[in-house]
C-alpha cells in the first residue's frame, strides 16, 4: 500500500465522519496527456456508505475537468462483486467498457512439464548485467496491450523492484544472447505469502505463437513450488489480443475475481 503513495500526481481524498473516522477514500490517476483519468473508489459499509462513495467520485471528477483535455474520459474500476461501486457507477452515468480478471492455480498438484522451442531455453536474470535489456524486452512484449502506455526505464525500475523483490525469480527465456520472453515473479502477493504473483508474463513478437509463454509460465508454477508456496496468482486484462486468458485456463488456472471497468466523457 505504502508504494501507491509514491505515485506521481496521485489525487486522494479521503471521506471523514462527524467523529473523526475515515469512511473511505478515493485515489485517482491520469494518463496520455490528461486525457483518461482513472478512479478507484474505496468505502467501508455503513448507514451513509452511498452518499460518501458519490461525494468522493463526485469531488474527483471536478478535479478531473479542471485539467483534462478535450475529449477526456474518466474512469471506475469497480469489483464485480462491490454491489457498492457497480450501483454508483451506473448512477452517474458510466457504463462498462472492458474486464479484468485476476487468475489463480493451486500448486498442490500435479504440474505439467515446460516444453520449449527449438533454440529457446530459459536462466534466471542477473541483476545489473539484465537490468536494461529486461526493460526493453518487457516494454516491446507489453505495447500491443490496449492503450498501452510506456514507462521510463526510471519508472519501470521503481515498480519493478520494490519490495518483496526476489532476483531468483525473474524468469528469461532466451534465444542466444537475446531475450525472447519474461515471467517477472514475486514472491508474495498483497501480503499472502502463501501465494506467488506473476507480475508480468510476455514474449516479444518474433517468438510468438512458438509456446514460449506456456513454457515460462509452467516454469514459473514449479520455481514458486519449490520456495514453499502453496498457489500462483497473476491479473490480465480480458481483452488481451494475445488470447491469455485462454493460455493460463489451458495451464490450469482458473479466475477466482472480475473486475469491471466503467467509463463515461467527462463532459456528460
């Protein structure tokens, strides 16, 4: 949690009672050019939890018109679960434009054998000699996403390797001297430290469609069985071009939580 404060240009507000107590809080973040503004909305159930939701999303998106762009939209990302958030959403006028899921596998099984491509074998990174050529192949693996957006080698190195950070898990496939895939792992997820995360799965263009990323993310199962942990998590967009939600199903893994996210102009 402590890391999304650090955040360049996070607007948060926070939702205070009569008595002092925090009812919620509501972040927000903007992207190419102050042209889609991001809003995550968070409010602990109570007697008033609906009208603090709409006041803080309210209070964002007057923010939000005060900098944005023409043609600006702003956004919610809403759990499908949050009965909350999809009924705010919906009253002000948003409607859903895309999914995500976050996906899991339980490790406690029996796990498939990675087969990889002819020339193709997989090492472990190492720190200082990779740094930057990892940077590159994960930025060039992740630019065909939907509304991609590139981050500095600052940035990327910032996010990258906070903590918990483990070397040993950063997964490489390569071809020769070149990098053909990632799988960045980290050793916990949210704080369940049962649990590893895949925090970046993807492989440059010339290896697609090769079984690359079957491969490393079989690899990944295994290296994060072997240090103890009793299932493997990741996110991914639903609408991923590169049809990874099928990929991880075949692998095993099953979604275990949607998210929704809404959208509308910001001139509505």
């Amino acid at each position: 949690m402590r890391s999304w404060f650090d955040v360049p240009d996070l607007a948060m507000l926070v939702a205070e009672l009569p008595g002092g107590e925090i009812a919620g809080y509501a972040d927000m973040t903007e992207q190419a050019g102050r042209t889609r503004f991001w809003i995550d909305l968070r409010v602990a159930p109570g007697e008033n939890d609906a009208a603090v939701g709409d006041a803080l999303v309210g209070a964002l998106e007057a923010r939000a018109a005060e900098v944005a762009a023409p043609g600006a939209v702003v956004r919610l990302f809403v759990s499908s679960t949050d009965a909350l958030g999809v009924s705010l959403a919906r009253e002000r006028g948003y409607e859903v434009f895309r999914h995500s899921f976050q996906m899991r596998i339980d490790l406690d099984g029996e796990l498939a054998e990675p087969m990889w491509p002819d020339g193709v074998a997989v090492r472990t990174y190492v720190p200082g000699a990779d740094d930057e050529a990892v940077y590159q192949a994960q930025q060039e693996a992740f630019e065909d996403g939907f509304e991609s957006v590139p981050h500095s080698y600052d940035e990327w190195r910032k996010w990258s390797f906070r903590e918990p950070f483990d070397p040993s898990l950063w997964l490489l496939a390569v071809d020769g001297a070149q990098i053909a895939g990632v799988c960045l792992c980290r050793p916990e997820a949210g704080g369940e430290g049962e649990l590893g995360w895949i925090a970046a799965l993807g492989v440059r263009r010339p290896w697609r469609r090769r079984g690359v990323a079957r491969a490393l993310l079989l690899h990944a199962f295994a290296e994060l069985r072997a240090r103890g942990k009793v299932g493997a998590g990741l996110g991914v967009d639903g609408l991923n071009p590169t049809g990874a939600v099928q990929l991880y199903e075949r692998a095993g893994m099953r979604v275990v939580r949607r998210s929704d996210h809404y959208q509308k102009p910001l001139d509505a």
